[in-house]
C-alpha cells in the first residue's frame, strides 16, 4: 500500500450531517436519537425482505374546482350575501321599531309627527310603507 500524504475522509450520509446541524442548531440529541430509530427500522426491514418506507412528504396537492363546481361556490356566496343584507335590514328596521315604541311611551304628538313624515318605518327594501299601512299598524 502506497501513501501519497494525502488524508482520505469518508464522507457521511448526508441525512446524518443535516441530522449532526440540527442537533448543534437545537442544542439537544433529539434529532439523532430520532434518525437512530428511523436506521434501525430500515436496517430491521431489509433483514426481512420488506421494502424501506418512503419517508418523503410533498405538500397537499392543490385540486382546482370544476366549472360547475365553481358555479355552485359562487351561488352559495350570493346567497349568503343575500342572506346578511338581509339579516342587517332587519336588524335596522327593529332597531327604528324599538326607538318608535320609546318614543311612542314619552311623546305621543311626537311619535305621530314622525310617523307621519315616514322616517322611521321602513321596509327592508328601503321603500317607505304607504300611510294607509301604517295608520292601520298603528291602530
């Protein structure tokens, strides 16, 4: 055997050097101790004849909605739109009904002035009810 001067390194794995940084980076052995086990599961399956698992994850596949799909997302979203303006007129007009029946408890001539000028009730499509509606919601 010649020697040349020249050192000779075997080069580990390089799972075993990312393992080795990341025991250094965490200052703990739970990196090696968890890259211990994998070896030693593979090690125990090749003794068997079985296949080594595959360990490698990719990230979710991102799937893309077919057409009709996408028709029947943006149906439900018109409606749930739908559904909130209507859920907030509603609230709106109980609101007004609720300050008309504080007002209607303290003033009565100022309840009617405003009844009359149609500020407070509504509908909840922004229409004002016709007076004979509302003298006949009154009574």
């Amino acid at each position: 055997m010649l020697t040349t001067g020249v050192k000779m390194y075997t080069r580990l794995d390089p799972e075993i050097e990312e393992c080795l940084k990341q025991c250094q980076l965490q200052n703990s052995a739970s990196p090696m101790t968890k890259q211990y086990l994998k070896l030693n599961i593979l090690n125990k399956r090749h003794a068997n004849g079985l296949s080594p698992i595959n360990t490698t994850f990719t990230g979710e596949k991102k799937y893309r909605l077919r057409p009709d799909e996408e028709m029947k997302k943006e149906k439900r979203r018109e409606q749930n739109r739908r559904a909130a303006a209507k859920c907030r007129n509603k609230k709106k007009w109980e609101e007004r009904l609720s300050q008309a029946m504080k007002l209607e408890t303290s003033t009565p001539m100022n309840f009617m002035a405003i009844l009359a000028s149609g500020i407070l009730l509504r509908t909840g499509q922004g229409k004002r009810i016709p007076k004979r509606k509302r003298m006949k919601e009154i009574t």
